[in-house]
C-alpha cells in the first residue's frame, strides 16, 4: 500500500493524458456505480432481511437460507450470465437516435450501461448487506420489538423507528463489503464497458504499457477508499446501537394479510431469481450445450485441480497466519503488536489489481536486489491472497478466541505454561472450529477471486476463474459456463454449511 | 368497582411433549386494583403476563380487556391494539434514543406531555432527560422504563418482574414510589415477580402460579396465613408443614395431594415458650436444639422432636444453645 500510495505524486510519460482524456470518467463511474450498487444492495438486503426474521409468510424459511445464495456467484460470471443483456435493449436505443438525437442515444446507452451493471452487481452482493441485518434483526431478539409494538407501534414504524437505527452499524459492515467488492470487480465492469478505476488500472499497464500510470490511478483508488472507509467510520460512531444483552426469547412474527404476503413474497424471490436462479439456469443450459461440442475435459480437470488446490493450500496458509498473529496479539496484549494486527489486516479494503500492481513493484524490486526472480510465481500469488483476505480469517479467529480461550490463557499463565504450549494444548484445540470457519471463509472468496489471479499467476498456470474470465473475453460465452458452474458448485457447499452454522449460533 | 382484566381457562402450551406452561388459568382483575401474579420460575407467570400483553397467543381460553375479547379461534388483537403497557424485566430502553426520546416513543404518547412532565416530576428524572440509557443507573432505567409505559395512559399497566435487577435497599424505595405512582396516576396494574415481599407490599389480589396452574387466588395476607398447597405455603419463606392433628387449634389447613394428609402452615415466628397461663391446653412440642443461627434481629432455631424438625424464630435476647432441650407451643395470636 505504501508502494502504491508513494506514486501518487510520481511521474509518468501518459500522465498527463491519462488526467485529461479518462481520469474524470474512471472517478465518475466508480462514483455512480459504487453508489447504484449500494443503494439497491442495501434495499433489497436489508428488506429482505427483515421479511424473513420478522415476518411470517408462505416460504419464509426456505428464503432464510436460500437468499444466501447469490453469494456463490462472482460478479464476473454473473455479467456473463446476462452478457446479452444490453443486446436485447439495442431496439430502444434505435428509437431513441431515430426519434430523438444520436447524441441522446449515446447518453440513454450510458444510462444503460450503469442499470444493467449496477443491476447485476446489486443482485449477487445484497447478500453481504442481507447477512449482517439478518444477524443484527435477529440479535435485537424480542425485546426492543416487543417494547415498540406494546407501545402501540406497527411493523413498519417499528422498522423504521428501532429496528433499523440499532442494525445501522452491521448494515454499514454490510454495506462496506459491498464497496470494496465492488471497486475491486474488474470482469463485470469490463464485460459492459463501464469506465472505473479498476478497468483504467489494467487499461494503463496493459494497454500503454504504462507502469507509473497505472501505479499513480492505483494511488488515486486508494485516496477514494479511503475516504470511504472515513464515511464509514463516522457512520458507526456516535450514539449506543446495542443493548447490554440480548433474550433468548423467540419473536413472535408478524402474520400478514393477503396482499402483503404476496408483496413479501414477490420481494423476496425477486433478487433470489436475479441473483442465482436465472444465470445459473442459463449457464447450466450453455455447460450442456458446451459438452456436447469438443469440450477438452482432461485440461478442465486440470484446471479444476489448479483452482481447488490453490485456493486450499492458500486458505490454510492465511488461517495459520491468522491463527499466528491472533494469538500473539491477545497472549501478548502489546500496543504494537495490536497495532501491527490492525495495519495487517487492511489488505480486504484494497482492490486486488491495487495490491497486485504493489507486490508486482516490490517483487521486481526483490528480483533485481537478490537476483531471484519471484515475480509470476505461485509464492507471490500465495502472498497476495494473504495480503487480501488476511482480514477475513483474522476476524473469525479473533472473535473465537475472545469468546473461548481468554480466560484460558490466564490460566494457563498462573500454571507457567509457555507461550508455545498454551497456543497448542489450550488454544489450537478450542479453536479448532473457528480456524475451520476461518479457512472456509478464505477457500471462497479465494474461489471467487479474479483480478489478482490474472496479474500474478504464473505463465501458462490457469484456474477456473482465470479460464472463465478469458473464453468470455473471446466471446465464447456457452464454453465458459462450465468453469463458472463449477466455481459456484464448489463455493456453494461451504456457503450453506456456513450459514447453517450462523443460523445455530 | 368494574372488571378490567378478565381470564378465562386461558391455555398455553409451547410443545406438544411438554406439559402446558400455562394451564387453564382464570382470574379478573379490577378497576384500580394492583395485582400481583407470584410463583417460582417456571411456573408459566411470565408467559402469562405475556398473554395478557398479546406477545403470545393462547391455545385455548379467553383474554378480555375493557370488556373487548383479545382473542378468538385464530386471531388475536396484536399489542400494539390493546389498551396496555408493558414494563419489561430488563427496561427494554432502546439503546440508541435519549431518555426523553423513549418516553414521548409511545404513539398514544404525543399528546401527553403535560402527563409527561408530571411523571418526569414525580419520578424525580426530570435531569435525565438528554442522557442515553447506558448513561444512567438501574435504578433510573426502571423509572424511564415505567414512565415511558404509563405516558401511553394504558388501562392496564402491566410490570414483568418490576424490581428484580434493584439492589435490597433501592428496592424498598421503589416499591413506595410504585405505590406513589399508581395512586397518584389512578392506575390499574398486575405486575409478576417471584419475591414475595413484593406482593405482600404492593399488591391488593395476589395469583399464585404452579406449574402453569392458578393454584390461589386471594388477597397478600389471605394466602400468607392460608395457603391452599404445601408450594404456595413455602413461597412465602421457612414454615413448618405439620399434621394438622398435632395442631387442631390452628385455624386453617390444607389437604396436601401428595401425602393425602392435612397439613397446617405454622411460620418460625408463631411458636412461643409456653408460660404458665394461657396456653397449658396447647399441645406442646418438646425436643433437642440442633443449630442456632443469628439472623439480625431475631434467631434461627433448629429444634429436633421426636417426630419432625421444627423451625423457630426468637428474639435474640432468648438464651438457646445447640443440644438444650426446648419446650415450644404454637402461638395462635401472633
């Protein structure tokens, strides 16, 4: 990060190019798209959220689980599951230039543009916004709902009044995930043409062969950041959102009338059909149509080896780091190795093209100091799946153990235990759960993973995501199903055993 | 006086496996009558309270408040319809509202901030009213909590375990500003709690649950002195259960179900050192002191007879040692 950030005021032969001609567009379209896909994401997560905890409707406990699923689809597939999309819309844009002007079919095709990706974005993301107000509707358990409704309120003033205020900071959380994901979506934005940060970083690198540029657009994506995560802070801070504790007691669900269920309903298989039904239809109906076509199988298991084993080895790599780094903060309990954590863990909010374009930069910097070239091997991909999603363990490891070893290390301290045998004979043991939380965690999103793959993979190494992301690219859009469906079927078992572990928790 | 509160063999059952948690249960509450449900935990109070509330809906039975029926075959008045207020164990003040903010909360509360600033007053959290929940005590939270509730001017106000997060001593004080509040404010109220101290301060009619069931329904001092079952006896402290032939001059007895004898309730402190006059027709009771326990003002003794334990509360100017012989009578006046 500071690799990157250190450019911002360096130099670059396209430069000044670069600020004249796209580096507005790059910022207003992360800006529009950031914004669309928040909104819409938020709405239909938090909506749906709060129809399936508190609210009784004909399928409700079938949508509990099956809203997750969305999840299991990486953006990048599911902008090719609706590729045709903007195709089908061309007729309209021909009435617009026939019947209005070329110049508003050019802006109505913009407008366009940001809906269809916006659309598609929302619809596979809202799950992160829909797990955390799951979570935060369900903590707040009977009693603050109990109280507004004894005080003579409604299901939607009880919403707006007390539910949403104390959920705001879990669906800021929420809400954040889906910023990060979305500026570091780099297939869904190139595959409809929209102009971001991310595309500009690849376009200046690949393109003008411009390093410095591409670095310095990198500088410019983080100040963004940046100032989101400030937004973000701000917004979580201030006044108490929780209560001292939370009741067991269950809720008793809202029954509604006849319209309402169907609107309930009607919202709720909404972003499911959107977001999983129709592109996995569609991509299920094209893997059919591909396999029947000379479909090379041998290099597809190979490919599928590739993926499952990257993603594993480096899944277990970040939760033992995670594990490491967790312990030593707690068992210590230094500022500066607490300080360390929090700088360690900030790799999740920097876009992977960012954090490829840094480790790219000091992994040259190693080649030429020892004369090793590292650069495009599996250890510098490796090391940039533990800069990213380091955080993702980190937490799930972190809240294991506040909850369970704490007192235990204590103990374990009085009897004279070292350092080394708590972490193995008390903390390894209790934690055993949590790292395997941890290190699905981690297999998914490194599963899902697209932009830091391409950069720095090394020659002629491919994965699922990586080959999905080039037939598409060469428009073969029915033989890049089946990479896709098999990224989302291996993403999908660890989904939903994770959630039915959140649901019993 | 009319009936505000009306149950009738109101049925609640959460599992088909279990036994109900609230078991054909019927009472009435009056017009300005404080009423106080007790029994130990489990014992389906809570559920109850919640029923009256419309939190829960019932099996089988009747709810009707202010004449109107809270509930038919499979539809119930839901809580936000019914003219009562709930005070929760735990408050229940939403953490992210101002003290004032919670209480003006209640939509029927807009319109009263006269009412308001008269219980701001009489609750004497007038100051409070820009801090946050976590910013104040207990005992403040359970002020906010009841002015929040009585803002809404319910008919009936209902309190689960009012008191219960106080420490001894805010508590006595609170049970005299409740019973302040309520006269004051004209209020009717049926609150639950499973200390005994609370219904025998503040409430008129007391309801004693068992089991899901009603087991007596009566008023503090009747179900004190009288209770109809060994539970409701022992749920108001130490007793002595006796065959009531050992004391056939005591005035009141029950048929205990699971012995299938007669039993009377004698409390510690209604036994006396019999004296010369007055109580020689008395039977007697005669035996080995086996502990003596200091209990502030008054002793707890252990007394071993030939056929049960006894439990006796004296003075602690009365001389008693372990293993002296006591003679104790039961003092019918006390």
């Amino acid at each position: 990060m500071a690799e990157v950030l250190w450019h911002l005021g360096g130099s670059s032969d396209n430069w000044d190019h670069l600020k004249e001609t796209v580096l507005g567009r790059y910022l207003k379209g992360s800006v529009i798209l950031v914004f669309g896909t928040l909104i819409l994401s938020v709405c239909v997560g938090v909506s749906t959220a709060w129809l399936v905890v508190c609210c009784e409707f004909p399928g409700r406990r079938f949508f509990e689980w099956a809203l997750i699923l969305p999840l299991t689809i990486p953006t990048f597939i599911a902008a090719y599951a609706y590729f045709d999309f903007l195709d089908k819309l061309t007729p309209a844009l021909i009435w617009v230039r026939l019947n209005i002007s070329p110049d508003a079919m050019i802006t109505f095709g913009d407008i366009l543009r940001y809906a269809v990706t916006i659309l598609v974005l929302s619809f596979v993301l809202y799950p992160y916004v829909y797990l955390m107000a799951r979570s935060a509707f369900s903590r707040q358990g009977s009693r603050y709902l109990e109280a507004s409704r004894t005080l003579g309120h409604g299901p939607f003033s009880t919403f707006w009044r007390v539910a949403l205020p104390l959920a705001r900071p879990a669906i800021v959380a929420g809400a954040s995930l889906v910023v990060m994901e979305t500026l570091n979506d780099y297939g869904a934005v190139q595959h409809f043409g929209v102009p971001t940060f991310t595309t500009g970083i690849f376009r200046t690198w690949t393109a003008l062969n411009d390093m410095p540029g591409a670095l310095r657009l990198a500088a410019f994506l983080m100040l963004f950041i940046l100032f989101i995560l400030l937004i973000e802070k701000l917004l979580r801070s201030g006044a108490r959102y929780h209560g001292d504790k939370t009741t067991g007691l269950a809720f008793q669900r809202y029954s509604l009338g006849k319209f309402k269920t169907f609107a309930a309903v009607f919202c709720c298989i909404i972003p499911l059909a959107f977001g999983f039904i129709i592109p996995v239809t569609r991509l299920v109906l094209w893997a059919f149509e591909a396999l029947e076509n000379n479909f090379d199988k041998t290099h597809f298991i190979k490919l599928t080896l590739n993926s499952v084993g990257l993603a594993v080895a480096a899944s277990l790599a970040v939760a033992i780091t995670a594990l490491f780094l967790v312990y030593v903060a707690r068992y210590f309990k230094s500022y500066i190795i607490h300080v360390s954590n929090r700088l360690a863990i900030l790799g999740y909010s920097v876009p992977g093209a960012v954090i490829a374009m840094g480790i790219l930069f000091v992994s040259g910097q190693i080649n030429d100091v020892f004369d090793f070239i590292i650069t495009g091997s599996l250890l510098t991909l490796g090391f940039a799946y533990l800069i990213r999603f380091l955080a993702v363990a980190w937490q799930s490891i972190d809240s294991g153990m506040e909850r369970n070893c704490e007192q235990y290390n204590e103990a374990s301290k009085s009897l004279g235990a070292s350092a080394f045998i708590s972490l193995f004979k008390v903390n390894v043991p209790l934690l055993w759960n949590a790292v395997l939380v941890a290190g699905l965690l981690v297999f998914i999103d490194i599963m899902k993973e697209l932009p830091l793959t391409l950069i720095l993979r090394p020659f002629d190494f491919e994965t699922l995501s990586t080959r999905t992301f080039d037939l598409a690219y060469q428009s073969q859009i029915p033989e890049s199903s089946v990479p896709a469906l098999c990224i989302i079927i291996a993403i999908l078992v660890p989904v939903i055993w994770l959630n039915r572990k959140m649901e019993s928790e | 006086m009319n009936n505000l509160l009306e149950l009738s063999e109101v049925t609640k059952r959460y599992d088909a496996g279990l036994p109900p948690a609230v078991d054909r249960v019927s009472f009435s509450c009056l017009e300005g009558q404080i009423l106080a449900v007790i029994g130990s935990s489990g014992s389906g109070k809570t559920t109850l309270l919640r029923i009256i509330a419309g939190l829960e809906m019932p099996d089988l039975g009747r709810v009707t408040l202010n004449g109107e029926t809270m509930n038919s075959q499979n539809e119930c008045v839901p809580p936000e319809s019914r003219d009562c207020s709930l005070v929760f164990q735990d408050y229940a003040l939403f953490p992210n509202m101002t003290v004032q903010q919670n209480v003006a909360y209640g939509k029927a509360s807009k319109n009263n901030s006269e009412l308001i600033d008269r219980l701001f007053d009489l609750t004497k959290i007038g100051d409070l009213k820009n801090r946050y929940p976590h910013q104040i005590s207990g005992g403040e939270q359970q002020r906010v909590a009841l002015v929040r509730a009585l803002a809404t001017q319910p008919s009936l106000l209902l309190l689960d375990e009012p008191l219960s997060h106080l420490d001894p001593e805010l508590r006595n004080n609170v049970r005299c500003e409740l019973l302040n509040i309520f006269r004051v404010t004209n209020t009717t109220a049926l609150f639950v709690s499973h200390d005994t101290e609370d219904a025998l301060t503040m409430a008129n009619q007391v309801v004693v649950m068992q089991n899901g069931k009603a087991v007596q329904i009566g008023s503090p001092m009747d179900v004190y002195s009288n209770p109809s079952n060994s539970y409701a006896a022992m749920l108001f402290g130490k007793t002595n259960l006796l065959p009531r032939e050992l004391i056939p001059s005591a005035p009141y007895s029950f048929l205990d179900e699971d012995s299938g004898k007669e039993l009377v309730s004698i409390r510690p402190h209604q036994w006396m050192v019999p004296t010369s006059t007055g109580n020689e027709n008395m039977p007697s009771f005669t035996g080995t002191i086996r502990s003596v326990n200091p209990k502030g003002a008054h002793q707890e003794i252990v007394m071993e007879t030939e056929t049960t334990l006894l439990t006796i509360h004296f003075p602690r100017v009365f001389s008693a040692a372990i293993g002296d012989t006591l003679t104790v009578v039961f003092n019918k006046d006390s």
